[in-house]
C-alpha cells in the first residue's frame, strides 16, 4: 500500500468516525445548570418549559397551547338547599380530552349576562378527572343558570357550555309548614275553650301528636 493510499484510507476513517459523532443522540450525556430547556410550537412560540422555572422550582410546565374545546351541557339536579351538577366527561364537538386536561368547572350566577369565567364567585366546583364528575353546592330556592369550562394545565379555558338551569327544592316545603301552622291554630283554640270531657281530651291529645309529627317532618 502505497503512503498517498494510507493517508486516503486514515482520511475516510476519520471522516466516518466524524460523520458517526455529529449524528449519534447527545442529550442523554447532557446535563441543565441552572436553568430550562424552552419548548416551542411549529409557530415558534413558547409552549413550555422542562428545568427550573421562574420561582426556583424545577419541574416541566406548559405555558401556551390552544384553548380546549367547550364541555357539553352539565346535568343540573335539583335538591333539598342546593343543586346537583354533574358534566360527562364528553365535549360538544365530539373530540377527545386533551393531555393537558386540568379541570372543569361549573359556573353558577342567576343571569347569564353577567357570566365572567375568571370571577371565583361564580365557580361552585370542579372536577379533575377527564371521565368526569359530579358535585353538590347550597343555594338559595331561586333560579340558577349552570355552566361547564374546560381549563388545561397552561391557564388556558374554553368557551362556556351550553346552560343549564334550575331551582333548588326549598329546605322547608310551603305545604308541610302551612299544615304545621294549622295544627298549631287547631290546638290554641282547643285550649282555648277547654277541653273537660273524654272527647275533648282524646282531640287534644290528637292534635299534639298531629303537631309533634308536622315538627318532626319538618326538622
């Protein structure tokens, strides 16, 4: 083998071997010093961060990504002081959830014009699992207005769902309550006339069972 042969043979090795370093993976032998490695979408524009973030912590957190679609229409139950509301875990354009699901939220408020998804008053609750859920909240016996929004781990919320509405059962029915105060009238003029015979006082009695068992039912 001639010297200008070597040097050629020497001059392809090497240039595999360069060509073998450039292409083999590095971040597995790599390491972040104080610091993060910034994600980004196919606009450029940052969509999460894999390190140390702001606040010292270190941890990956999604900063951007597209809101997630609008949850469909809750079921709004009506009972005794509150409302029951529970939402599916299904989306009103048909999709699937997202991996960056982080909540939903239900949003209560007696006149939709005055829907604000950030206002904390109006969040009665939340689920975190993406399959879905329900919670119970006390309310006052007037009508309600009930909605659903998607929230994802960046912040990001949907658009609202459609609404639901419904009035909560009153803690004390009118009818119970009106046979209560009868009860109690039918008794005061009972006593008020006196009651001397067996009769008299067997009525009596009655109407003071009749009562205590209004009570109880109430109560």
């Amino acid at each position: 083998m001639t010297s200008i042969e070597k040097v050629a043979r020497d001059l392809a090795r090497v240039e595999k071997n360069l060509h073998s370093l450039a292409t083999q993976p590095r971040l597995g032998h790599s390491a972040i010093d104080q610091g993060a490695l910034e994600l980004k979408d196919a606009y450029g524009n940052t969509a999460g961060y894999v390190g140390q973030q702001f606040d010292g912590s270190v941890t990956a957190a999604a900063v951007g990504g597209p809101p997630p679609s609008s949850p469909t229409l809750p079921f709004v139950e009506p009972v005794v002081g509150g409302l029951r509301m529970y939402w599916d875990g299904t989306y009103a354009d048909g999709s699937m959830t997202r991996m960056d699901f982080r909540r939903v939220t239900f949003h209560v408020v007696t006149d939709t014009d005055l829907f604000d998804p950030v206002d904390a008053a109006q969040i009665m609750g939340e689920v975190t699992v993406a399959t879905g859920g329900e919670v119970s909240v006390s309310l006052p016996a007037v009508e309600h207005f009930v909605c659903a929004v998607v929230w994802t781990d960046a912040g990001k919320f949907s658009v609202e769902s459609d609404w639901a509405f419904a009035t909560p059962l009153p803690v004390v029915d009118p009818e119970m309550w009106a046979g209560h105060e009868q009860a109690l009238s039918d008794l005061r003029v009972s006593i008020d006339e006196g009651a001397t015979d067996i009769a008299g006082i067997s009525e009596l009695v009655a109407l003071i069972n009749r009562t205590a068992a209004v009570r109880h039912e109430i109560y």
